[in-house]
C-alpha cells in the first residue's frame, strides 16, 4: 500500500464532527466539576441549599424537628464562632410570624425575607441572629474568582513608593479599585474635597473643589 493511500476502512472525520466531539468532551468536564464542587458537604452551594431549606421551612412550618436538628448541626459546624446558636433556635420557632408582617400565604425565596426585614426594620432587631445569617447567605462568593482579582489589584496597589500606607487607606483603595465602576465622580469629587478640607496646607497646595 502506497503511503498516500489509506485504509478501506478508515473513517475520516469531517470539521463538524470533529468539533461536536470536542464540544461534548467539554460539557462534560464542566458537569463533572460542578457535581464534584456541589457534592462535597463543605461546599458552598450545599450550605446555601441547607441555609435556604432551613429559614423557608421554619417560615412556611414545612420542615420536620429531625430535619431542623440535622441543618443546624451542619450550619453550627461552619459557622459556630458567626452566630449565637442558643438564640437562632428560638428565633426559628417565630418565624412564621413573617407571614403575617408581611401579610403573605407563603415565601419561596429568600429574596422575599429579606423585603420583609426591609419593610419593618424593627422585626431586624428580633430575628438578629437570622439577619446575621442572611448577610453571609448573600455574601458566601460562588467561586474563588472574587479573590483572586483583589489580590491581582494588590500587586498595582502596594508598589515600593506606598510602603507607608497603612492598612486601613490600603483597604480603602483597594475596595476602590476593585468597584470602581460603583465609585462615581461625584463621590470621588467629595472624598477629594473632605481630604482637602481637613488640612490648611493642603487647602494652599490643591485649593478647593
């Protein structure tokens, strides 16, 4: 057989299937590595899964004690030293009175917990210990992507010439840095002015805003 020749039965893969197959080897790699990250107990989606099952179920009355115990041993196990266990027990057994502050049958998300602590800011001072729990609810980040750019940031932030910064103006700067895109120049124009104002010689030197 010539070398330019091949085989009968050798089958030659054209540029759609080839992609296809490199498309689905790729889909299943990401679901391989999401059902990884969702299945350890630790994860993140697997607390916030615990956390929004436990707060909806003591709203609406639809989780069993045996059901309630097992969550808060997984939640005490994370978060044991962020929230005061004693009273959030007590404050799940009121909180179906949520219903009636906010004058609904039922709550499907958390979303409308929140509204509801919204709407009546004297009901935050109550359930303090769930309010707690909702700030890390919504604060837990999905992936380490969060942290990885503010470490990035740090490199362009704490150069040689800004050894003297303490820490506070480097978390200052850095949070500006990082959501800049939330720091307009109206808010910059006031910093600016109150930096200024604060100092007779810096008055003369940048003059006023």
């Amino acid at each position: 057989m010539r070398k330019d020749e091949r085989p009968a039965n050798q089958h030659q893969f054209s540029m759609e299937e080839y992609f296809r197959k490199e498309y689905f080897a790729v889909l299943d790699a990401m679901r391989i590595s999401v059902e990884n990250r969702s299945s350890s107990s630790k994860s993140a989606f697997t607390i916030l899964r615990v956390i929004e099952s436990l707060l909806l179920g003591s709203i609406n009355s639809s989780i069993t004690g045996d059901e309630m115990t097992q969550k808060l041993q997984v939640l005490e196990n994370m978060f044991s030293s962020d929230l005061d266990f004693g009273k959030f027990q007590c404050e799940l057994k009121l909180l179906p009175r949520l219903l009636v502050i906010a004058n609904v049958q039922s709550m499907t998300k958390l979303d409308s917990v929140c509204e509801a602590f919204v709407k009546n800011p004297s009901s935050s001072s109550i359930y303090g210990e769930t309010v707690r729990l909702l700030k890390i609810y919504f604060t837990v980040p999905m992936t380490s992507c969060s942290a990885e750019r503010s470490f990035s940031s740090l490199r362009r932030l704490k150069t040689y010439l800004r050894q003297t910064m303490t820490q506070k103006s480097l978390n200052t700067v850095a949070l500006c840095h990082v959501h800049r895109s939330r720091c307009n120049d109206e808010l910059v124009k006031s910093v600016f002015s109150e930096f200024v104002m604060k100092n007779s010689n810096r008055q003369n030197y940048f003059g006023k805003f």
